[in-house]
C-alpha cells in the first residue's frame, strides 16, 4: 500500500482522535497533510507536533494561540469557518476523513468532492442535507466516497465484489439506543446525563442523544439512501440490540450478508483508510461462544417518533432532509443547554418540519434557505 495523504476535519473530536490513532499505529502508511478543529485548540496543538501537518485550521478562540506557537515555516494555521475547504482541495491530499459534526461539514465535503477526493464521511448532516447533489458532484469529479459511519461502512463492505443490479434492498441495524427499556412514561424527564450514558458506542453529545431518539437511524436510512440510491422501501431498519451485525444487503435472489464486528469505531475508519487492502486493528475477536445469540426485533414507532418522521422526511425528499437535520440541530442543543425537555425534540422538530414549504430537486442555495429557515423557525418555537 503507498503513503496515502490525509486531512482529518475535525480531528480533536471522537471520529478524529480516533483516525490519528491509527495513523500512530501505521506511519509507514498515512501522512498528515491537514487538520482541522473548531474549539479544542489545546488538543489540536498537541496533535500539530505529533503528526507535522502543513496545514491546520481553528475557530477564532484558538487562532492567536496557535500562532504565537508555532511559527509559520513549520506549518499555516487557517481559518476554520473559511479555508477549510482550501486544504482538502490541495493537490497533495488523497483522503480527506470529516469527523467533524453538523451542516458545517457540507462546505469542505463539496469542496473535496470537487477535487475528486477520496472522502471518507463519518459526518451525515452533509448527505441528508445534499445527498442527491454530493453524489452528482462525486460521479462527475471521480471522487470516492467511502462512508465511515458504522452501518454504512457495513453496506458498502456487503456490496463489494456484488454486482449494484442485484442488490433488492438494505437491513439497516439499530442498537435501539438507550432508552430502549425505559417506560415511555418517564420519556419527558430524562435528565442530559442520562441521555448521555450510550450503552454501545462512544460518540459525541449531539450523536449520543440522536440515538435515544433513533433520529440518528433516521438520518442513517437518509445516508443509505443516497450513498447506495435506494428508495426509502428499499431500507428497513431493524432493532438489533447486541450491536454485532453492523447492517446486512439482501440481493434479488434472496441470500443476505451481514458485516459482522466488535463495536469499535477504529474499524470502519481504517477501513475507509486502507480501502480496499485491510490492515490489523489489534482488536479483540467477536467470541461467538460467549455471545450465544443474536436478537432482532422491530422498532417502536410510538417510542420513537423521530423515526418515523424521518422516515416520512426521506419519502418527501426535496428539501425536507435538510430542514430536518436543522430543526434536530437546534432542539438537541437546546435539551444539553436544558432549554427544552427530551420529549421537547421531537415536538420542535415536527413542528418545524410541518410548517415547511417543500422546493423539489433543490440546488446548494436552496438546500441552505431552507436550512436557515428551519434554524430561525425551531429558535423561535423553543422561545415561545
Ligand atoms: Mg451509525
């Protein structure tokens, strides 16, 4: 395998330590070209003098910082709302791994698309808001797209040496996040710290509790849709809660494979990253015997109505994903900032969603409109 090139936007987030351990682990393989954060300027200081990128960009809090560190022969420290999409179009990068959370990523993923970059996507805002037009922009520009999110990591594994023509759908899995046992009665005072203990994964806030919500899955059968064009029937989600089977594809005769693992998100990291060779992770193997079985059920839409509106919101299309994944944005951040109660969510982002006016086969303008509107329209509900 050559030296591959990577930029790793948001690097000081879980999907980007994550990303540089693996480069620590194989430095023969991967090279740090750029990288980028948005507050953690003293984690991404740290990672500026282990990895030497050429190139690295900060929100304001951390800009003079870094520049009175470092001097401007070792390496550029940019702006991060601005020239992020400048370094993942240098023509040195090969992979660019967007760790980074929220619509922010779009800018960048357009831009590393553009240049026919292989982008390996842990981030799924950018595809439920522009899915259609970052998958047009990839075909035309050669750009790969290797998703780096679990399930779809798993999809795209299963179809690999699979003609696309016999795919007849998709088995999306879902832990059942969090709250899968909890009475539905004490959904509206679930405290932030309880949302915020994940049994499976380690993510970030804002993930960890679109997860108790199952908007997360959601989103997911939003991103499978687009990375693999699929219709929403085409995409079942199923409950799976020992979080083993990481999604499967059913092909038209009937045979299903599964992608199997430990729940670690180095794995489809590295993955995207030595795609299509495979390198060791120095993880545990699934032990079968002490596992004894593998459960499924179905998900519960009463329980979980961000699912099903989300649901509803991939059928529509347009630019209905992008108001969805805004109004989400905002009424998450108003449960961490305690503003709203859990149950609060969903209530702000239905009703954000049913106020909108649909624009079919949007354009990045429209896709952004409707983005802002719907961030104006969920403020002002959790006022009220
Ligand atoms: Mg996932």
């Amino acid at each position: 395998m050559k030296t591959k090139n990577l930029v790793v936007l948001g690097s000081t987030g879980t999907i980007g330590i994550n990303t540089l351990k693996i480069v620590r682990q194989y430095p023969q393989q991967f090279r740090v070209v750029g990288l980028t954060a948005c507050n953690n300027f003293k984690l991404l200081e740290k990672q500026i003098r282990e990895f030497k990128p050429q190139y690295v960009a900060i929100g304001k809090q951390g800009f003079d910082y870094l520049r009175r560190r470092f001097d401007r022969a070792s390496v550029k420290i940019l702006d991060v709302d601005k020239e992020s999409g400048f370094i993942v179009s240098l023509k040195s990068v090969d992979i660019v791994v967007i760790g980074m959370r929220g619509g922010a990523a779009l800018a960048p993923f357009l831009e590393a698309v553009r240049h026919g970059k292989t982008v390996a996507p842990a981030n799924k805002e950018a595809l439920v808001m522009a899915g259609p037009l970052l998958m047009r922009l990839a075909r035309k520009h050669n750009a790969k797209i290797i998703p780096v999110d679990s399930e779809q990591s798993a999809i795209f594994q299963c179809l690999e040496g699979h003609r696309r023509e016999d795919l007849k759908r998709v088995i999306l899995t879902a832990s059942g996040g969090a709250l899968r046992k909890v009475p539905l009665t004490r959904f509206d005072r679930l405290s932030v710290n309880e949302i915020l203990r994940h049994p499976r994964w380690k993510m970030g806030e804002k993930i960890t509790v679109d997860s108790a919500t199952l908007m997360n899955k959601g989103f997911e059968v939003i991103e499978a849709m687009r990375l693999f064009d699929l219709t929403v029937d085409q995409v079942q989600v199923v409950i799976h809660p020992e979080a083993i089977i990481h999604s499967m594809v059913e092909f038209k005769d009937g045979s299903i494979i599964a992608q199997m693992g430990i729940t670690d998100m180095r794995l489809p990291i590295q993955y995207a990253l030595t795609y299509p060779h495979r390198l060791g992770t120095g993880l545990a193997s699934t032990d079968f015997y002490h596992l004894k079985q593998l459960t499924f059920g179905k998900p519960d839409f009463k329980r979980f109505p961000s699912l099903a509106l989300a649901l509803r919101v991939a059928r529509e299309g347009g630019t209905f994903p992008s108001v969805l994944n805004a109004a989400d944005e905002v009424a998450v951040d108003a449960f961490l900032n305690q503003k709203i109660n859990f149950t609060g969510i969903y209530r702000i982002v239905e009703r954000t969603v049913r106020r909108h006016r649909i624009v079919r086969d949007p354009d990045l303008k429209q896709i952004l409109e409707a983005d802002i509107w719907a961030r104006a329209q969920a403020t002002r509900l959790i006022e009220e």
